[in-house]
DNA sequence: AACAAAAATGCAAGCGTTTTTATGAAAATT
DNA sequence: AATTTTCATAAAAACGCTTGCATTTTTGTT
C-alpha cells in the first residue's frame, strides 16, 4: 500500500518544529540554529525519514533526473558512452532515465516527450543521426539538451565529439602512405550525416593530398553489423582493395573474419584500421588497429555539460571536440 | 525557467469542463460523454498539453518508473539484460532509472535509497552475489523486487535466472566424456553464491557421476576479466589441464588467447566451454562453444513479472528458471 | 409526464514538498 | 531603555494532478 508512511510532517512534530524547519535542514539551508538542526536531524535519524523525490520534485521544479536516449544499451559502443554519462551524473547528484531508440524516428519522438512528461531536468541524445523532428523539439523546449558521440550539422545543442573527419583523413593517410593504393571505405548508411559528411570528406581528403583518384566502388555502406562484414571478402578483392578504413568494430570483425576464413592473410594480403577501440579489437586474431576515441570521456564529458546548462552557468563552447588516438595493432603494417 | 507552461486547468477551461474531466478523459476513464471527449482531446491537441508526470506521481503515489540496480552497463552481459528489461518496461508503460553499482555494497546501499526516495514503482536488481544489507533492505521496504541473472538462496525475492548447477554440470560431464580427465573449472570469485554453490556444484556432480576424483587444484578463480584469463595458460598447462568450463566470455576469451599465443592449439590441445553465449564466441577464432543463457529474455521475463507483482497479481511462481542450451562450436570437439 | 436509475460532471480535499511572507525573539545600536 | 536590525522559525500558499463524493444531467420505465 504505503510504500513510504513519514512525511516531513512527522518529523516535524516530533522535533516540534515547523515543515519549514525541516525542509531547511534538509536541504542545508544555512537558517538553522545548531542547536534545532541537531534535533532535527536525530528525529529524522530515528524515523528514518526519507524526503519524497516526487513531492519535492513537484514543489521545486527539479527532478535531479536527466534523459538519456540511447539507440541500444547493448551494443557497447554506447554502452561506454552510457558509463560515463552515469557516473558523473552520480557524482552531480542526478538520476539517468534511459530509453532504447533502437534509431527509430517514430519511437525517438515517443520517447522523447515521455521523459518531457517526466520533467526531466535535461536530456542526453545519442544516435547515428539527429532527425528533423527530434531537432525541432530539441529547440522548441527549455529543457538543456548535449548530444554524445552524435552530431549535429547544425551544432545549435551542446555536443561531445571527437574531430570525424580529422581522424578518418589520418588513418586513411596512413593506409596509402603504407603502399595501399586501393583503400576501401567501410560504412554504415550513407543517410547518417557522420559517415557522409565526416568520415568520408576525411577519406576524400586523405586520397586527395596523396593524389590518389577517388573510385566510388571502394566506397561500400552496409548494416553496423558482424554479418553484413562477413561477407564483403568476396566484393572487396574482387575489387582488388588492399586495405579499409571501417567505421564499427563489430563491422571490422567481420570484415577481418570474412577475409581469414576464405585465406586471406591480414595485415599481409589485407589491412585494417577500425574506429572505437572497443575490447573486441583485443579480442580478436590479429588484433585491430582502432582509431580511438575516449568513450568513456565523451559520455563523462557530455554530462558535465549539460550539468552546467542545467545549472544555467556561462558555456564557453557548447560544441566539444575531445581528441582521438590511433592504436597500431597487428592487422596494419 | 517554466518547462511547460500549459496545465490541466488550462485545458479545462478552455473546453469550458472541469479539471476531473480533463483528468479523467487523459486517464481513459471510460465516464465521459463521447462528445465531451473529443472536445477535450481536440483543446488538448490545440495547446499541446503534455500531464506532468511528477505531480500526477504525487497524486496517484505510482510514478510508473522502476529502478534498475546494475553492477556495470558496458557488461555487455548485464547490458543484453538491461535490454530486455526496458523492453518490456516500454511494452507496459514504465520508464527505466538505470544506476550503476560496481558491486560495490557500498554504492549498492545509497543507490537503492535514492531510487526508493524517487518512489519507483518496483526495482530489478542484478548483480553478482546479493549482500546481506540489500537483501535486509528489499525485505524491509513494500517496494517489489525481481532479480534478473542473479541468485538469492533465501529466494525472498522474485528472480530469472537458468538453472546454473545443471548447465554446468551439463558441459562439465560434456568435456569429460569426450575423453579430458583433467577439467579446469575456472570462475570469478568464490564469493559470489552463484559460483560456489551452483556452479561448482554442478561441476563436482559431473565428476562424481563419471567417477573422477575431485582435484582443488584444477579450480581457478578469479577476476572476470580478459587479462585474467590471458594470463592463466602457464598454470593451466602445468597441472596438465586439458579442458575448462568457464563462467565468464570475456575471462575465456583470454583463457583461448592466452593458450594460442602460446603454441597451443584448441580443440586439439586444450578444450573451452563458456557460459554466456555473447557475440564474443561468434568473434574469437576458434569460435567458442557456450552454454546459452537467454539473457534477452532473462531481462524481459524479470521485467514482466515485476508488472504483475506491481499490479498486485496473483503469481504462480516467483522464483523462475529458464531453459538453457548449448552452443557448439569450434572449442570443444 | 413523473420518477427512478444511471451516466456525466463538478467540487474540493488531498499528495509531500518548497518557498514566500509574516512574525517573534534575540542581538545590536543609539 | 528604546529602537532598529538580524536571525530563527512558523504559517500558509503554491506545485499540477487524482479521486471520492456530491450534484446535475440524461436515459429508461411505467
């Protein structure tokens, strides 16, 4: 029935002061004599009184809970992302309300005016893409928003990212001057504005400074799945790619098993670079060369941004490049 | 300042009704006149009127919100169980507080008094071992509990897990009966309930009924952790091992790199049976025979279950075991 | 047409806090 | 000693909704 029977009002009679008074100690409220602070705090002790989130929320229009929208809690991408977003909101006081997208247009609005309702006191978005509709709320509402590992052409919320592009043209870079002539591109949908307009530019321009023509049919986008890398061998040296840049791990994985499994040698016959450094690029034989990018940070990062938005300080910049890394494993030269 | 503006009162005056209606046309309370509704619903729609959750918390003492205790998101264990549960959390109408405990007793404690104070409806908790203050916790509070993959001997609680002795005792007798005499039994710590008394249990009941003498020496426990298992070939080899049932991917994965990185050959050599089933056995090359927990499924029955409990339905049986399988794949003859 | 029963609606009291305003007591000032 | 200022506390009004009960309207019955 009751989940919980004592109310500040309990504790206020039994301390023989008013709600008021109770509140102030509650909250630390530096109006209160030591002395009645001190009752106040060992009736509240006694009873084990816990103030309600819901009634204080109600009164204080704060919830001390953030939204986190994320496209799919297992796949450890964002997973990492979600850690560090969860640990500094801890460290803040805050609570993560987190809600599977699955990158769903439809089910991201749905989501997103749920945890309206639950008057969140601000909202974290990861995913592929922003759409439309969801920037348009974005901007519409008062609530304080940061994309994590997502971006935002328009950079009109607050941002974590690492520099795409700067990274795709580096590892791309090093590819070529390795000796690969025929570096292919391995991406996700080509809808999604990182891969287009980031990680690809940074390829074009790689392929550019080493005057090296751009051929569409090393270009390939597929699924961000184990399955869809398996079987692009076939394609790849048919092509005759001697080396990719691919933008997901488990993408890579697939790619690299794809290859091993019909003889292929890596990194002899066929290099590979991959982009987030996740465990599995240890995990696998020969281990993969990763671009990496400090999950963990960028969703530690993006949170203490938007603890600031919440707490209305001054934003130097809202729109936070953190830096990249490559890690040179077994599958390059 | 102002998250939303637009209340209920609004609503009601504009549509020249009362706040009760309103209510109760947004609440789908069948007593309202057909008409009265649409002309509600079509102010309602006008305005852009969104319930504010918190004070209707307040009101109805249901937040429609459940507490989800997790020892680490970026398992991608716990993380496939975190999936199912929002799914079906979704699927009912709840939101998920997803808070991180580390497994620490500690953080558990403080994390579990915030979401009680947030007044959350039910809580799932999951975690390696049930500390003895948890446990006295979820007794002590009207808050319903399910654990998800996670054992309470006292069964006290509502739990989904598979029924862990018999897997184990199920590959264990597996590995012996294809020829090993000497099987490692390799988990994490021996602390944890789930290990000691299931799992080795389970392990110690295959060697019985083959009639193999139980050798301390062949029990490693450890971290769950890939470099724990990397490291774990020199002593494997020494006392002659020539198969392991472990309990965790990641911790077999290094067991199978470790073992190949030193001229070992699996199966030939040295046989893996794993627990978990995640992608990582699909990702390692021999690919690793598993058993198979539905760990999508585990979230999603917990979740459900957990509605029925907050719903105050009858339930048959709160203490659920799902069926588990076996893998197999290119670790295991 | 009159009345009873049922359906629709309104009223108002909560829900458990925070917060503004008022008040009384103590301390400081003259 | 009178008066002002400061400090501590209390009283009470929100916050935006649900819900039990009372009231009004509609429907059905004779």
């Amino acid at each position: 029935m009751d989940k919980q029977t004592i109310t500040i009002y309990d504790v206020a009679r039994e301390a023989n002061v008013s709600m008021a008074t109770v509140s102030r100690v509650v909250n630390g409220n530096p109006n209160v004599k030591p002395a009645t602070r001190q009752r106040v705090l060992k009736v509240i002790e006694e009873l084990d009184y816990r103030p309600n989130a819901v009634a204080r929320g109600l009164a204080s229009k704060k919830t001390t809970t953030v939204g986190v929208i994320i496209p799919d809690v297992s796949n450890i991408f964002f997973a990492s992302l979600a850690r560090g977003i969860d640990d500094v909101a801890t460290m803040y006081k805050y609570n993560i309300i987190l809600a599977n997208s699955d990158e769903s247009g439809q089910k991201e609005v749905q989501v997103l005016n749920n945890l309206l309702a639950k008057q969140v006191d601000g909202l974290i978005y990861m995913g592929h893409t922003l759409s439309d509709d969801v920037r348009a709320k974005f901007s519409r509402s008062k609530t304080p928003v940061v994309l994590a590992g997502t971006i935002d052409p328009d950079e009109q919320v607050g941002s974590v990212n690492i520099d795409y592009k700067e990274a795709s043209r580096f590892v791309v870079d090093k590819l070529v001057k390795d000796g690969n002539e025929k570096v292919a591109f391995i991406s996700g949908s080509m809808d999604y504005s990182i891969n287009r307009d980031y990680r690809l530019e940074g390829y074009k321009a790689a392929l550019k400074e080493n005057h090296l023509p751009y051929d569409e049919s090393l270009i390939f986008a597929t699924d961000y799945s184990y399955k869809a890398g398996e079987s692009l061998w076939a394609k790849l040296t048919a092509i005759g790619a001697t080396a990719a840049y691919v933008v997901d791990d488990e993408l890579a994985v697939g790619v690299l098993n794809g290859m091993l499994d019909h003889g292929m040698s890596v990194p002899e016959d066929f290099q590979i670079i991959t982009s987030n450094n996740t465990i599995l690029t240890e995990m696998v034989r020969p281990k993969l060369t990763s671009i990496s990018q400090p999950l963990y940070d960028m969703g530690a990062v993006a949170m203490r941004l938007l603890t600031k938005m919440m707490n209305k300080e001054e934003i130097e910049e809202k729109t936070i490049l953190l830096p990249y890394d490559m890690i040179e494993r077994n599958s390059t030269n």
